[in-house]
C-alpha cells in the first residue's frame, strides 16, 4: 500500500506542476504596482494608517 501512495504522489506532482512563468510574471507585476503606489501614496498612506491607529487604540498607545 506504501508503495501505490508513493506511485500516486509521485505522478500527481508531475501532472500539476503548474505555470511557474505565469505566476512569477504575476508576484512581479504586483511588486512593481506597490512599488509604483507607495512611490506616489506614501505621505497619504501612512496618515491614513495613523488615523486607523489612533481611533482604535485611543489613549492605549498601541
């Protein structure tokens, strides 16, 4: 019984590997559009978190 779920693992690694091009254009493309929307965003990004923060900490200092 080992041995048929050794076989089974074994040939559905290689059926469904996957398209590993595809998903690395993809984790790029979204790294770059971060980037880009930091770049742009930062001053109003950080502010909004720091709103965020403060109203649900308060006076905690969290």
């Amino acid at each position: 019984m080992g041995l048929r779920v050794l076989a089974w693992l074994m040939t559905g690694m290689n059926e469904e590997r996957g398209d590993v091009p595809g998903w690395v254009l993809i984790v790029l493309m979204t790294s770059a559009l971060v980037v880009a929307i930091w770049g742009v965003a930062r001053g109003r990004l950080v502010a909004i978190v720091e709103t965020a923060l403060n109203t649900v900490c308060g006076s905690l200092g969290c």
